[in-house]
C-alpha cells in the first residue's frame, strides 16, 4: 500500500483524488445520493475515478467552452515546451490551473447531478434508464479522452522532432 502511495504524484492528488473526495463529499450532503465509501482502499480508488472522470468533462468540455467565450487562452505547446525548460514553475502553474479547472468541473458537475436527481423524482421512469445513459456516457467520455491525449502525444512528438530538426540545422550553421 505504501508503494502505492508513494506513486501517487501531487497532480494526481490534486487533480484527481481531492476532486473526486470533494464531489462525493457535497453530492452526499446535497443529494439523495450516497457517494461515501466506508472502506478506505476501495473509497481511494472510486475517489480516483470520480476524479479523473471529472478531470476529463472540464478538459473535453469545459476548457473548449471557456476557450471559446475567451475567457481563457493558451499559447502555442511549442511556446509552452520552450519556456517549460527553461522555468520549472511553468509545470507548476500549469498543474495548478488544470487544478482549477477540475475543480470548476466539480461544481458543474454537482450542478448536473442535482438535475438529474431532479429529473427522476419528476419523472420516475428516468431511473431505469440512468444506468445505461451513465455508463454509455462514460465511455464516450473514454473514447474522446484517448483521441484527445493521443493527439497531444503526437503534438509533444512533433514538438520534439521540430526541435531536433532545429537543433541540427544550428549545429550545421556553427561549423
């Protein structure tokens, strides 16, 4: 358990395990819902979960749409790559504003949450099909969290390359 622990990077805890602690937590005390789990082991793991699925609503939908109203930008990753390496904080502030989105994420979610609730006492026959909907729309949730991480993959791949390339072409100009 302990190795298990240690593994666990402070981007985990803050993105992933705290999120997912805290929307069990308030969906617990504003809903009918019971989110809590009394075994700790098991309890970490569904945290985690809730977590990372929270996680990847704010990066799939909320981080677009706040993209789009312009309330937040981003620089070019290239840009990003650059001034990362030369200035550790950069990765710091980055894991602290992805912090802030899950954690924006979170209250959104409570929000759809109680909705739902909401919605199955105002039309029982809802509830029998919640279970299906949640589980199709997790993996959807899935299936565009891979395509999204695999084109960042290739972004970072591309990145390098491109750097590399530079790099040679310097190094050709020098002698």
């Amino acid at each position: 358990m302990k190795d298990l622990i240690d593994k666990f990077s402070s981007y985990n805890i803050f993105n992933y395990l705290l999120p997912g602690v805290l929307f069990a937590a308030l969906g617990d005390r504003l809903t009918s819902y019971s989110l809590l789990i009394d075994d700790i082991v098991v309890g970490v793991f569904i945290y985690y979960f809730i977590g990372l699925v929270i996680s990847r609503i704010g990066s799939l939908f909320l981080e677009p749409l706040l993209k789009w109203l312009k309330i937040v930008n981003f620089a070019p990753y290239s840009d990003f790559l650059k001034a990362a390496s030369s200035d550790n904080k950069i990765e710091l502030l980055s894991e602290a504003n992805n912090m802030y989105r899950t954690l924006s994420s979170v209250f959104i979610c409570l929000a759809v949450l109680k909705f739902i609730e909401f919605l199955e006492r105002t039309y029982p026959s809802i509830s029998s099909y919640t279970s299906i909907i949640f589980i199709l729309l997790l993996a959807l949730l899935f299936v565009f969290s891979y395509r999204k991480q695999s084109n960042y993959i290739s972004l970072i791949i591309s990145c390098a390359i491109q750097s590399k390339a530079v790099s040679n072409d310097q190094d050709k100009e020098e002698t």
